[in-house]
C-alpha cells in the first residue's frame, strides 16, 4: 500500500519535470526562431533596447565641443517646462527649481558647469529682478530659457534688448502665453540657431488659450578660448 504511493508520487513527480523540461526547451526554440528572424531582417520592429540613447533623451548624439541640450516649455498653465544639459536635468517640476513666467539656467560655456537657475515671474512678477540677472551675465555663458503660462505681460523693451543681445529673434514679438524656448550666449554668436516660438491664437491653440508645448534640442558648440 505504501509502495504504491511511493511510486505514484515518483511517477508523478517525473512527469511534472518532464513536462517542465519540454515546455522549457520549446519555449527555448521558439524564442531563438524570434531573435533570429528579428536579426535576419523579416521583423522591422524597433526594439528600443538596441537603440542607443544618447544624452538627454536626444534623437542624435553631439559631436566634441559640443554640449547637448533639451528644452521643453511649459504646456498651457498645467505642466511645468524642463532644460537638459550634457544630461543633466537642471529645471524640472521634479527639481522643484520651475516657475510660471520665464525659466532660465545660466551654464558655463566653456566648462559646461551649471552657474545657476532661477525663474521669474512674467505676469505679476517684479521685473527688475529679472533686469538685474540679465545684466549680471557674463561673457562666455550660456543661457537656456523656457517659458510657462506667460512670459510677456511684464516683459519691457530693456529684457527684449537683452535678450536679442544674446542671440534671440523672436523676443521682440514674444506676446501673452506665447510660448518660447531659447538657448543664446553672451558673447557666442550673433544670432541663435536654437530658438522656438509659437504664438498664443485662438485659431490654432492646442489647448484653449495656450498654444502647443515646444521643445527644441540640440548641440550648442562649446566656447574655446
Ligand atoms: C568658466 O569657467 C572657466 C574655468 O573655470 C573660468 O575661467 C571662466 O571665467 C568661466 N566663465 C564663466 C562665464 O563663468
């Protein structure tokens, strides 16, 4: 009697490794069929494991001397803007660093270190503040903005002055709930190539009374003396 249960609980447990061995095998086999068919070509799946990611999530990566870099603007008064550099967040609603209005972070150009970050508000704010750190940026930096909700109603002709002396075109036309992402440099170039704007228009807002989000990355040549 118990020679019998012995066995059948044997017997049982034989099967059940028995069918975990084929079931293992199999599986074995079918996930090499998979990767082999994936690798000869017959699935154009993109497998986002074999991508490279580069800095700051960016779709390419930067030669020498040059930094990488993403700015996002804030998306109507809802979600907060970000600026990524060398692929570092230094501005997020995570780091609690952001504000409605303008979004500023003042790199180093040459070394690529983060000198420092501040917001300021654009709609009730006190905008000699934001006078006073403009004047006070040294040849040499490099500034990335982003702006959230508005970044015009206070803005006056001696921000706009400054900020086309780092490189910007469109601020002289950046409106209420504009929004606008801008990478310039004292001293670096005349022009920027990094600057979006998108006009705050009932007509083709994304959200009512906010247009869509921009973002806008990069790689900003690094300044060599
Ligand atoms: C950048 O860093 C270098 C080396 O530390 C320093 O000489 C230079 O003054 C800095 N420039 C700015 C704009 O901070």
């Amino acid at each position: 009697m118990r020679v019998t249960s012995v066995i059948r609980a044997v017997v049982l447990l034989l099967t059940l490794l028995g069918t975990w061995f084929l079931m293992q095998t199999y599986f074995q086999h079918s996930w090499r069929a998979i990767s082999l068919r994936s690798w000869l070509g017959a699935s154009k799946k993109p497998s986002s494991e074999k991508l490279p990611r580069h800095k700051c999530g960016n779709q390419k990566s930067c030669p020498q001397n040059y930094f990488a870099f993403k700015i996002i603007s804030g998306a109507a008064n809802v979600v907060g803007p970000s600026i990524c550099f060398e692929d570092l967040v230094l501005m997020s609603s995570v780091k609690n660093n952001i504000g409605r209005g303008l979004n500023i972070a003042l790199v180093n150009g040459t070394t690529g270190k983060l000198l420092k970050t501040d917001a300021f508000d654009m709609y009730s704010g006190d905008v000699t503040k934001l006078q006073t750190f403009l004047q006070g940026i040294k040849r040499g930096t490099l500034v990335l903005t982003a702006s959230y909700d508005d970044a015009a109603t206070k803005m006056n002709a001696k921000v706009r002055a400054y900020f086309t002396e780092l490189g910007s075109s469109h601020v002289g036309t950046l409106g209420f709930r504009d929004n606008w992402v801008f990478l310039g440099a004292k001293g670096l170039m005349n022009k920027s190539p990094f600057e979006k704007h998108i006009k705050n228009d009932k007509e083709t807002n994304k959200y009512e009374g906010w247009p869509e989000l921009l973002e806008m990355e990069g790689c900003a040549p690094r300044k060599m003396d």
